[in-house]
C-alpha cells in the first residue's frame, strides 16, 4: 500500500490570517480614528509598529498598541529587529512559538528585556547573513 503524499506546505498569507485573527488587528481607519496619521507614519517610519497589507488594505496587529498609544515593550522590540525583516517575518517571529513552545507575546510583560535581548542578536545575525550572502552571491547581469 502506497504511502500518502505529504499535505502541502501552510500558505504564509493564510498563516498570517489566520495569526491576524488569533492576535487581533486594527484597520488603518480605526487607528486614524484613535491617533493622528502623522503620529502612525512616525511609528511606522521609526519601526515600531508595522503593518500586513493585503489587497491594499493594512492590517495593524493589536498586541503593538496600548489605550494611549503604541505599547513601549512591543515598539523597543520591533524597532531592534532586522530593518530587512518584512511585516510577515515580523508577525510569524512574534506570535509562532519558539524552541521553548512560547511565544514571544507570552514574553512581553513577564520578560522584556530578554525579550529585546533576542530582537538584538537576531538583528546582529540576520545583518551578518546578508552581509555574507552579499558577498557570496554571484551578480546579476
């Protein structure tokens, strides 16, 4: 009897929905209402939030804001990751479990610095990856 194929990889935009919905998310309109877009673009632009967009639409995770503002935990973190690192690297890197089985949110109030410790070294490692594979990629023509 032949084995059964193997189910095919998990679709990182259904993944991410699907994180979207577990994690709760904000609409850019529903932010505007709360906070100047001025105040939101500086966010953005100093890495502290970030956004999924999808059919031009943006979707803001919940967890990066607090009543009065963006939370200061969550926005010294997404600042220290990679500058590369895309809104959907940054989603799964928050809210998929690491080797210990926890999440990183599940770290948030109970171990920030540690928290931004690991944003750290991963930025210090992605920077030295692209930098070797920089050096060890052959050009394009």
């Amino acid at each position: 009897m032949s084995q059964p194929p193997n189910p095919p990889p998990p679709n990182t935009d259904f993944v991410c929905a699907t994180l979207l919905k577990e994690v709760g998310y904000y609409r850019a309109q529903d932010l505007a209402a709360r906070f100047s877009l001025h105040t939101l673009g500086q966010w953005r632009a100093s890495r502290q939030i970030f956004a999924l967009t999808s059919d031009e639409i943006a979707a803001y995770p919940a967890f990066q804001f607090a009543p009065t503002g963006v939370d200061p935990v969550v926005a010294s973190v997404n600042a220290a990751l990679p500058f590369s690192m895309t809104s959907t690297e940054r989603l799964l890197w928050w809210a998929l479990p690491d080797a210990s089985g926890l999440t990183r949110l599940a770290g948030v109030y109970t171990h920030p610095a540690e928290l931004l410790s690991r944003a750290q070294e991963l930025s210090e490692r992605w920077e030295l990856a692209e930098a070797v594979n920089d050096v060890f990629t052959p050009p394009r023509k």
